[in-house]
C-alpha cells in the first residue's frame, strides 16, 4: 500500500474550491432526488439541471468539448456522491497487476465503493485520447458502478469509466478518454482475465525507449476495463495491498 502523499484528483483540479462546489452539485442532487436518481452517466447528461449547465459552459467555453465536460461532470458528481473514494496504487503492486498477476478465474466483480479514483503512480502508464495523437502519462481512472437497485448491492449493470492523462506540472487542465461496458456481457462478471490487445502483449510499452525505463501503456478500452477489474479484486481479496480511503482534501 502506497505511503506516498495523496496527489490532488482531477476533482479537487476542477472543481475544488470554486462556487461549483457544493453548489452546483447540490443543484444537481435536488434534481436526482426528485427523479429518482442520476446514477446513469446518459441520463445524467440529458437532466434538466446538467443540460443548463452544460449550455452554460457551451456560451463561455465555445471551443471546449461539451460531451467530455459533460462525462467529467458526471464521474465528479458520482465521485463527491459516495464519499470521494480513492484507491492509491504503490509502483510494485502495479508492476505485479500488469504483469506478474495469475488469472482471477470465477468471481462476481463487485466494485469497492459505487463509484471513485484509481491513483496510479506517476509517470508509469500511458495512453493517447486518440491514434496519432501525443501520448500523456494517466494519473488516474474514475469510476462509476452503482447497483440497480442499492448503490452498493449487486446486480451492477454497467461499468463506467474515465480515464485521466496529462495532469502535469503547469498544465490549466488534462485529457479524458471515456470507457463504458454492460458488466452483462461478461459470464464470469469480470474482465481481469481476457486478453485486451489483438497484437502484442496487454499494458506492454509503446513510447520509443519506454522499454528502458519499464513503462506501460493502455491502448484498448479492454486493457482499461481489465485494469480496473484486477485492481477491484485486489482490493477485495488483499485490502493490506490496496486499500480504498476517504479522500478529504
């Protein structure tokens, strides 16, 4: 388990210490009860509440990307929700899920929390928003996978991700790349088992020299989904390797 200080989340970037917060997201939750949830990232989007907000930055931000606003507001809103959970990862126990990790076999995945950030450690991983494009180092990935009935009680429809990349040092902002999938679809409710790439070795570098250094890199949505499912069984399995904290800053 990491000792390391805890880095400020793409939430506390964005949203901490503005009006926005709690504000705006207080607005959004009297809209949530009054329809009975807003726990789905689609129709969050397209609640009333949202829609002006994203109109809102639209009028003042006209070349920003509304869609991937949109998903970060919503993965934060998941976030500040259900407690601001953070699972931090150290560099060894990455290394051991990336490479050295044997197969989880049957398991019924259950997230540790309805919704939360995945820290990684600087620097390690990669990924680029799209091909051809400059590849960033991924701080994190939010998560967001409520129950359909409790937020915390199976069964869990859907996994909704938002992976985070370029959060550097003097950088206003940072990139997202969004990864959603029907947890359905999978017989054995995970994804930590399957092979993720099509040519080559899942998580294996891809920057130039990378090798040198022992980098990763994700490239496929799949790589990301089986990431965050060996990063859940872990801490369902070894909570002394990872564990989910409470992030308060």
């Amino acid at each position: 388990m990491s000792d390391q200080p805890i880095r400020p989340t793409p939430y506390e970037l964005a949203f901490g210490g503005t009006d926005f917060e709690p504000q705006g997201f207080e607005r959004i939750e009297t809209e949530a009860r009054e329809v009975g949830g807003l726990n789905d990232a689609s129709r969050f989007m397209m609640a009333r509440t949202v829609s002006a907000m994203l109109r809102e930055f639209l009028a003042e931000s006209p070349d920003a990307s509304v869609p991937a606003f949109g998903l970060l507001l919503y993965h934060a809103y998941e976030f500040r929700l259900f407690g601001k959970k953070l699972l931090r990862i150290d560099e060894p126990t990455l290394r051991e899920l990336l490479e050295d990790a044997g197969p989880v076999g049957p398991w019924a995945m259950v997230p540790p929390a309805p919704a939360g950030y995945v820290q990684l450690p600087r620097n390690l991983v990669w990924a680029r928003i799209e091909e051809g494009a400059q590849a960033e180092p991924v701080d994190g990935i939010f998560w967001a996978m409520p129950g359909s009935n409790e937020p915390d009680e199976p069964p869990f429809p859907r996994l909704d991700a938002l992976v985070v990349l370029g959060m550097v040092p003097g950088r206003p902002g940072f990139s997202t790349i969004r990864v959603f999938a029907e947890t359905a679809a999978e017989p054995q409710g995970h994804w930590s088992d399957i092979t993720a790439r099509a040519d080559g070795r899942d998580f294996e570098n891809v920057l130039p020299g990378g090798e040198y250094q022992h980098l990763y890199a994700l490239v496929t949505q799949g790589e990301v989904l089986k990431l965050l499912s060996r990063v859940f069984h872990l801490a369902a399995t070894r909570p002394d390797r990872i564990r989910l904290q409470t992030n308060d800053g």
